[in-house]
C-alpha cells in the first residue's frame, strides 16, 4: 500500500485543532521515533526509511517497526509503507544494530492523531510538534494502492483546504532534516 500523504505547516493551530475536532475524537500520543540506515547510508540515498517509533498514548504504549520505500509521487513525497506492531522495543532495536543497521536520528513528536472518513475513505490527519523544531505541522494520510494515489492526494488536498489549510503551505521538507539542521 502507498501512504498518500500531504504536509503542511500550521499557522492557525487552535482553528485547524477546531476543525479537527468536528471531524473525530482526538488521541494525543508522543512519538519516540530513531531511524536506521546501512553505515554506507545506503538506504538513505535509495529514499527509504527504516525506523522503530514507540508510541506513549494515554492508555498504553505500543512499537512499530516501519520500512518505506523509495517515493512513488514526487510532488507529495508519498511512499510505499510496511508496518508491523512489535512486542519488544529494546528487541528490535539490538536485532537491527545486530543485522548492521545504525542509528541515523533519534527524536520526539508530539502528536494529536484523529481518524475519520471524508471522501470515501479512511484518512488519518495528525498535527504535529517536534520539541527540536520552530512550528506546528499537519499531516494528512490515507492508504491507497499505487494506481489511486493522485486521486487520493486530491481527496487529502481537499481535506487541507476545509481545514483552512492553503496549498501555498504544504512543505515535503522532512522531520529528519529539519531536526539534523537544528543540531548542526
């Protein structure tokens, strides 16, 4: 399945909050997320992600491994995404090092997820802060095959824009880059 997704920044973050609000019930969760790569950042330079993100909710916490392939739209970033629940984070994360794999970044996002149906379809939006990084972001997700995905960024573009979210502030600029070049 593709991840058809848009990105955009927030300016107005209670109105989209509102906005969201009418659509479903927030759950609020914090991320943390560390992304691997081959030593030779090989997987980097193919534009594929591995990474182990354990999410803290309210009521519990779980781990998800995710493997994303290289991008199928250029204009949105959207990819391919494999994702699987794991039991045991400290587990995954010794088997990858064990397999060759190193920590790229490591960071936290703090995140108010809402599913909800528009359009025809499932849709997930979060709106996101990274404590490492100036704003507020939404992202607008739904999981299609590959032959839906123009069609299915439209339906999120249309989502973005009830939102009161311009098309002039939708960005592909990654949560990795943005927190490496705080760093640095």
């Amino acid at each position: 399945m593709i991840e058809a997704e848009l990105k955009a920044r927030v300016h107005e973050p209670e109105a989209v909050l509102r906005g969201l609000d009418r659509l479903a019930i927030a759950r609020s969760e914090v991320y943390q997320d560390t992304y691997y790569d081959r030593p030779d950042g090989s997987l980097e330079e193919q534009d594929q992600e591995l990474r182990v993100r354990t999410i803290h909710g309210q009521d519990d916490t779980r781990t998800v491994l995710t493997f994303k392939g290289a991008r199928v739209d250029e204009g949105s970033g959207s990819k391919p995404e494999h994702e699987t629940r794991v039991e045991d984070a400290t587990a995954v994360h010794a088997m990858l090092r064990g397999l060759g794999y190193v920590p790229l970044i490591a960071f936290e996002k703090r995140c108010r997820n809402y599913s909800f149906e528009a359009r025809g379809r499932t849709m997930l939006a979060t709106v996101v802060r990274v404590p490492e990084v100036d704003g507020t972001f939404i992202e607008v997700e739904t999981l299609v095959a590959e032959t839906e995905v123009g069609a299915a960024l439209e339906d999120v573009r249309t989502v973005l824009a009830g939102l009161g979210i311009p098309a002039a502030d939708l960005t592909r600029e990654t949560y990795t880059a943005a927190v490496r070049a705080q760093r640095s």
